[in-house]
C-alpha cells in the first residue's frame, strides 16, 4: 500500500539545467561513454545561457552537434516536464538524430508527415519529438490543430542555414493553370504599361522570361488579386501556403514566368506559427554559417544570440577536401572530359554529383551515373553507404545540404555548375550582377553545404571538383570568397594554387591533373603535409559578427511586422536609421531602398516613389518608378582601358577572368534565343571596357544593347533569329534606336555607330537602313572573345601588377580589341 500521508508534503524540485550531469545519467552505448571536448565545451556555454530564449550554436560537422541538440532538449524537458522538439531539414537527418538519441539513451519518436497525433510520450515531454521543417512550418500543421496545440519549451533548429530556405519554400506559393492566368489577366494592363518587351516574352510564354511585379502595381491590385485568388484556398497549391499569405500579400514579391508564378512574402511570417513563435527556448544549430543576420531575417532569431554564438574553441573545423576546378587548368577538361573520368573513378571510389536540376542531372546518366530524386535520395544514401552495394555513381538533384555521405559513401563529390536555384525568385534575383553571392548569399550557402556532404568529420576526406567554366569563374570572385567562412575560403585558395602548379609542371594538363587526384585519394603522405601546412596551421579564429548588418536585419524583420499590421507609419523610421547605420552601399543599398518603398507605399505612395528613385540612382535592378525619366541622362567619362582593369579586378585570380572569357565566348551562339544573345553581347562590351547597358529592357524603349565604348557609341540591335536576309522593319527598328540615342546623348551625336549583331549581312531591297551601319556576325562576336582571352592570358602570364590602363591599352592593341579597332577589324558592311 502506498502511503500518500507521507507524500502530501513533499514538492517535486525541479533538476538543475546541468547538461554534463545529464549526459552522465543516461544509459548511454559504449560508443557514447564520454563527450568529446567539443561538446564538453558546448555544454558548459548552454549551462550557463540556458535560461535565454535563442541561442546560436556554430559546430563543424561531425563533431557531435546532434548530440548537444538532443541534451539541450532533453534538459528544458526535465526541467519543465514540457515538450521539446528537434527540427530536421531531410528524413535522413531524421533517422540519423533518432539513432544519435538511442545511443544515447535518450527517448526519441519520429513526428512523420500525414500523422495527425505526436507520440503521447512527446507531449507529456517525456521523450523528444523529431520532425522536419516541414510538419510544422505549414499552415495546416498538425501542432496548431485544435486537439494536438502543441505548443514546446525548447526547440533545435539543426542545419538552420538550410532550414530557413526550406520555411521559404514552405511560404512560397506557385501559381499554375488556370490561378496563373487569372493572375496574368488582373496584372496584364498594369504589367504591359509598365515593360511591354517583357511582359509580351510572359504572354508568349517563353520558358526563359522572366516578370517580377514591381511592387506599387501589386500592391494596387492586390484588393483584386486576394479574392480571386482565395477562390483557389481548398487546392493542395494552397491550402497549405495561402492562410500564411492572404493578409500579406502587400508585403510579397510576385516573379512570373512564361509556365508559373510564384508569390513570396518578403520577410517570413513565422510569428504566425505558435508552436515556434511561443516557444520558450529555442537552439539555432549550424555548422557553416558565415553570416549571422540570415537567422535573424528569416527565422526571427534575436539579434542578442547572433552577435555571441557558442562556438567551442577546441572544435578542429573541416575534414580534409582536395578541391579541384578543372576549368583552371585547362579549358580541355570540359564537363564531358570530366563525366568520362568520374565514370572511370567511380570503379573504385563512390561518386556523387549535385546537380541544379534534374534535366542535367540526367546528362550524367549516359556515363554510367545513376540519377535519384525525391524520396529516392534517401534509399539511394544508404546504397552509397552498403559496401556491398552496386551502387558506386549518383546524381542528385537540389540536394546541397541534409545528405550524410561520410567516409567511403562518397570519396568523389562533383558539384556541375553554380548552383542558383530552381524557383523563380531564385533565377530572378540571380540575375542582380552585383551581388554574386545570389541575395541572402543563397547560392554561396548552396556551394558550401554542397562541398561539406561528402566530408562528415574532421578524420574524413574527399575530392571535390567543380565542374564548368561558370563555376570556376564563380569561385574566383573577391566578393564569393568573402561571403565563405574561413575555412573554405582557405580550401579554395588552396584549389588555386594546385591549379598554378598543374600548370607550371608542363607536359600533359590531363595527366598531371589525374596524378593529383591518385594522390588524394591514395592518402599520399606527401599531399597530406601539404594540406596540413596550409589549411591546418594556425590557431583557429572565430570572426566577429557584424552588429550593423545583425542590427540592420532586425530592424527589417520588426519593420515589416509592424506594416504587416497597418503599423506601417511606426515601421519606416526606425528601418532607416538602421540603414543609414548599417554601412550597406552602392547596389545594395539601392535594393534595401526598394524594400523601404515597398512599406512606405501602404502610407504614401508619392513618398514611396520618391525613395524607389532613389533605389533606382543606386541599382538598375530595382524596379524603374512611373515619375523616373525612361532615359539615361550621363556617361561616366572611363577610358576603355581603365573599365578593363575594374572589370578583371573582381576576379581574385587573373586566371579566373581567362575562364570568364572563355565562358562569354562560349555563350556567343547565335542559335540561342536573341534575348540570351543580347545578353551575351552586353557582358562582352561590359569585359572589353565598355559601358555596356540594354535600354530596352531597363527602360521598356530604346536599343537593344549600346556600348560607350572609346569615344564611340554604338548602337546595336540584335537580329541574330534571321535566317537569310535582314528586313525593313530590322533598319526601322534601327532607325528609331539611333535617334533615341541622339536625344539621350546629344554630345555623342555625330560619334554613334549603329550596329546589327546578326547570322546575315544582306538586307532586303526594301530595307534602308542607317548610313555607316555595320554588321557583327558571329565569327566577329567570337573573334573580339577569343581576344579579350588572350589578353587576360597575357596579363595572367605577367601578374597582377600590370593590370594597369597603359599596359592594358597595349594588350588591347596587340590583340585586336580596342574600341578604335572593332569596326575595321570585326565588322563587316550592310549588304
């Protein structure tokens, strides 16, 4: 008989948070029996800051931060007798934190998708819950229905980097069939005035156009578009993503394209999800984060636990990666050459590439590659690591982070091509040339987490290659290897220099590059000095966070929270004071400014225009205001020469910009599509120093492309779709572009040249075009790149010290590409 008398007075105390004592406590596996000083460390910060809301905790792969997670759970659990949950970006990650947790002794159930209850020992907070991003970031989520309201003490947010692109994609609605084209007909008018080139691509339904709304005409017709748009709410498109945006749709970005739309708010509405907003403690967990201000934007994170994340000092950081860009060393090591190779490596050693879409990931398959996706990905990962498996080549698509390939279950990993992205707002905003890191430096994030699936520890180690001219280029921009933590960016300036030495060794670039990688993954003694001399030197050291920028996405996230509730008034002060103290600059500013716009609008649309001219001033991505003149009104007086040295100082190496030449010869192809091609032609002016624009589409009038090149103006339209003669409505097309170019540039008047970029030079007898117009064939185009790759080889040969405007007005003469030399030399009469 139990004598309640004698426990009438006693009161249940409640354990101390001491995560050491509770690690001690459990019936751990012999594999667990003692933390590693990594996690010793971590603990004791946790101990100490437990009673904090959100905290950061930056600890390399494989050195037991899931374990941490689990305790730090575990330890609010004990203390409150509360629910904890631990947030996983994919369902292998899920099974992987639910082994960590039997090995620990830590009672643990899955919270899997289509489950309407959670295991009833996780709600009485006797065991952890574990489930993706997904299952809660949703606006029919289990944990908000009535009879579950779960609501946590604490929270792990594991690889938050990653998990807040996939709250994103959770918030993000797409619009196909017939919602696309009621929301094509409500925009039509508005859309059509303002960029009638553009939208006349969307209407044809050109699968590379590409429309973001500007903000002032959506946030006009949104009174339209919410009802239209809400008879639509039961779909599965919807019901899952519109409850979050209905009343936000002011505040989002719409992107069209030819097939889709997709709308998007600009800041996460996660206060909207109880169980995350209300939680009492919340880990951001994350082992490559370069920059602490992504958790504050997007997931509300609070700028406190960004500016001091726990970073355990003994943690030894990355495993060995030999990372090769091909592209540097020879352009005959091409994607094909490298797809030969990897089938050849992979009878030996798992190879795994990362592919941005599935269409090139299933150009791997004729070299022998198997291609995964979806729910395959996970079965495909425990093939790699069955020894026994046939498995030994794999393709995955949009896979860069949650995939665990440690150790022999991938000792080859490729990434093919820069990674930007498959949603519309991805592909548009990786058009902003300014900043290559992509906006939120998404795509550096991808790149990084890619490189980082194949080496789980810091005992493991893979080679890397990066395959294609594009990326080899990317890598070699300043501003890319800025936006990397310490210790890739150590890894790739490595790369470059394995590149240098391939190079200067002589003889055969293919055997010299296949004698390299025998040597990674035959565990050379020799190789492996040398990498410890250069990445493994050295006390490692913890970069400060950037308060201003942290302060700044604080204030943005706060901003649109109070215009979100018709606060917009209170919103716009406090954003701009932390802007103006930010030290954003240039480009970027310019797209702040425009976000600005975006809130001010709700409360004063002349006002809101004012600040988009502004943005406008700084950035030429930004949306062109209605009350903004439609035409340029200055040229910057830079010599050709000088423009040449800005442009192939981005590049971190010399040999870099070689490959970026190469890449713009290699995109001049005059089967393509004439919008690509006008592209093509632009970044090939930009490169020779020209000041390179395409008004038609910045502008919605003008030419197709102009270069102020030398004391010349050139005027160019791209015909390059004609198949055998050029026609009268061409040379009045051509016509009307040089007298804009008159009225725009009166001081260039008498020096305008115009130009057709196209595959013929005869026009038709009814076609009277300018006088002194010249024709750019395509032999012309690729002649003037093979050019600008000479020169950039020649002063990669001399060195970064004679990047100078008189050496490089020399090289520019020597090899033909000089503004006073392309007419005479690359063009060719109107016939």
């Amino acid at each position: 008989m139990i004598d309640f008398a004698s426990l009438a007075g006693k009161a249940k105390e409640s354990p101390d948070f001491d995560l050491l004592k509770l690690y001690a406590s459990l019936d751990v596996k012999s594999t667990h029996t003692e933390p590693r000083t990594t996690q010793k460390e971590a603990m004791l910060s946790l101990n100490a800051r437990h009673s904090e809301k959100d905290l950061v905790l930056k600890i390399s792969t494989g050195a037991g931060k899931t374990g941490v997670g689990l305790l730090y759970l575990l330890g609010h659990m004990r203390k409150t007798r509360r629910p904890g949950v631990y947030l996983c970006p994919t369902l292998q990650l899920v099974e992987q934190v639910l082994s960590e947790a039997s090995k620990l002794g830590i009672d643990a159930h899955h919270y899997p998708s289509g489950e309407p209850f959670p295991h009833p020992a996780c709600v009485r907070g006797d065991a952890v819950l574990v489930c993706t991003y997904e299952k809660l970031f949703n606006a029919k989520s289990t944990f908000q229905r009535q009879d579950v309201n779960l609501v946590p003490e604490a929270i792990v947010l594991d690889d938050a980097h990653a998990g807040s692109e996939i709250v994103r994609k959770q918030l993000t609605l797409q619009l196909h069939g017939e919602p696309f084209v009621v929301l094509k007909e409500i925009l039509k008018s508005q859309c059509k005035s303002y960029h009638s080139t553009k939208w006349s691509d969307i209407e044809a339904a050109d699968p590379q156009a590409l429309f973001e709304v500007p903000h002032w005409i959506w946030s006009e017709l949104c009174d339209e578009i919410r009802p239209a748009l809400h008879s639509y709410a039961s779909e599965d498109r919807f019901r899952f993503v519109w409850p979050f945006l209905e009343n936000l749709l002011p505040f989002c970005r719409c992107v069209l394209s030819g097939s889709h739309a997709e709308i998007s708010p600009e800041i996460l509405p996660v206060d909207q999800m109880r169980a995350f907003a209300n939680a009492s403690h919340r880990l951001f967990m994350s082992a490559t984060l370069a920059d602490d201000s992504l958790l504050v934007r997007e997931l509300g994170a609070m700028p406190s636990a960004a500016l001091t994340a726990i970073c355990p000092p003994s943690d030894q950081g990355l495993g060995e990666r030999m990372i090769l860009a091909p592209a540097l060393i020879s352009p005959e090591m091409d994607r094909d050459y490298l797809m030969t190779l990897c089938q050849s490596l992979s009878s030996k050693h798992n190879v795994v590439v990362l592919t941005s879409s599935e269409v090139s990931g299933r150009e791997w398959e004729k070299s022998g590659a198997q291609f995964f996706a979806g729910d395959q990905v996970t079965t495909a990962v425990k093939r790699l690591k069955d020894p026994s498996s046939s498995l030994k080549f794999a393709v995955f698509a949009q896979r860069y982070d949650g995939v665990d390939l440690a150790d022999d279950a991938c000792r080859i990993l490729v990434i093919d091509s820069v990674p930007y992205g498959e949603s519309l707002i991805d592909k548009n905003d990786a058009q902003l040339i300014f900043s290559p890191g992509g906006v939120r430096n998404k795509t550096v994030y991808r790149i990084e987490q890619g490189m980082g699936r194949a080496v789980r520890s810091h005992a493991d180690y893979a080679l890397v290659l990066l395959v294609g001219q594009d990326m080899a280029t990317y890598i070699g921009r300043s501003e890319v290897l800025a936006a990397v933590t310490q210790e890739t960016r150590a890894q790739i300036d490595l790369s470059v220099e394995l590149a240098e030495l391939m190079k200067s060794a002589g003889g055969d670039a293919k055997s010299a590059f296949t004698q390299v990688i025998q040597q990674c993954l035959g565990r050379d003694p020799g190789w492996k000095s040398f990498y410890n001399s250069r990445i493994r030197t050295g006390t490692k050291v913890v970069p400060e966070p950037s308060e201003k920028r942290i302060q700044l996405a604080s204030a943005e996230r706060e901003a649109y929270r109070l215009a979100s509730s018709n606060r917009a008034m209170e919103a716009i002060p406090n954003l701009r004071t932390a802007l103006n103290n930010s030290g954003v600059e240039g480009e970027e500013l310019g797209l702040y400014l425009q976000r600005v716009a975006r809130i001010a609008y709700a409360i004063d649309p002349a006002e809101s225009m004012k600040i988009q001219q502004a943005a406008r001033q700084y950035c030429k991505s930004t949306a062109l205001p209605p009350s903004a003149p439609r035409k340029p009104v200055s040229v910057e007086a830079v010599s050709a020469a000088e423009r040449f040295c800005y442009w192939i100082k981005a590049f971190s190496t010399l040999n870099a910009a070689v490959i970026e030449a190469s890449k713009i010869s290699g995109s001049l192809d005059f089967s393509q599509k004439f919008r690509a091609v006008e592209k093509s032609v632009m970044e090939l002016g930009f490169a020779l120093g020209a000041d390179a624009t395409r008004p038609e589409i910045d502008f919605s009038i003008g030419p197709d492309v102009i270069w102020f090149w030398g004391n010349h103006l050139f005027v160019i339209e791209v015909k390059n779709e004609n198949q055998k003669t050029l026609h009268k409505g061409d040379s009045g097309q051509l016509h009307d572009s040089v007298q804009w170019a008159k009225e725009c540039y009166p001081v260039f008047a008498d020096r305008i040249t115009p130009i057709t970029v196209a595959k013929v030079s005869q026009a038709d007898r009814d076609a009277h075009y300018p006088a002194n117009t010249r024709v750019l064939l395509e032999s012309g185009c690729k002649a003037l790149a093979q050019g600008l790759q000479h020169a950039c080889m020649r002063l990669s040969e001399q060195g970064s010290l004679f990047v100078t405007p008189l050496n490089v007005a020399a090289i520019m003469s020597e090899f033909k590409i000089s503004p006073d030399q392309f007419l005479s030399q690359h063009t060719i009469p109107i016939g």
